[in-house]
C-alpha cells in the first residue's frame, strides 16, 4: 500500500470555529446542551419554555439530534434577560 498522508487534525478547525463564535460574540443568549431520554427531553424544553417565555426570552430549541438507545441530544437557547 502507498504511505497515504494522514488527514488533518479537527484541532484547527474547532479553534478557528471557537475563536469566530468569541469574535462574534453570544447577542446575549444562553445556550444548554442536554442529552436525555426523549421524554426527559421533552420535559426539560417544556420547563424551558414555562420558565423563560418565547415572546420575552426568545427560547428555542436551537438544534438537536436523536442518538442511539432513543435518546437527544439537543441545545435550547434564550435571551439572557428580558426586557
């Protein structure tokens, strides 16, 4: 077999990625990831959303993906404050 290059490592890529998001800033949000069972998971979005208001906080589940064993994995994100 031919001494194939390895490939490069994700090390640069999340520092550029991570220096980006820190140049760009946050616009005052707050983010949480969680990994729960899909009905803990449903439950942690709804205490979200009672506890920070969609009109006021601007809450959302911002991503989120579903694992193996029937788990998600997913991040809710809101407004640091309301005003």
């Amino acid at each position: 077999m031919a001494n194939l290059p390895k490939p490069p490592s994700m090390d640069g890529l999340k520092k550029r990625i991570r220096q980006h998001r820190q140049q760009q800033g946050d616009g005052g949000f707050v983010r949480e990831r969680y990994c729960l069972s899909r009905e803990d998971a449903r439950a942690k979005a709804r205490e979200w959303f009672e506890s920070y208001p969609k009109a006021a906080y601007w809450t959302e589940v911002e991503s989120w993906r579903v694992l193996s064993g029937d788990r998600i994995e997913f991040t809710m994100r809101r407004l640091s404050s309301a005003d």
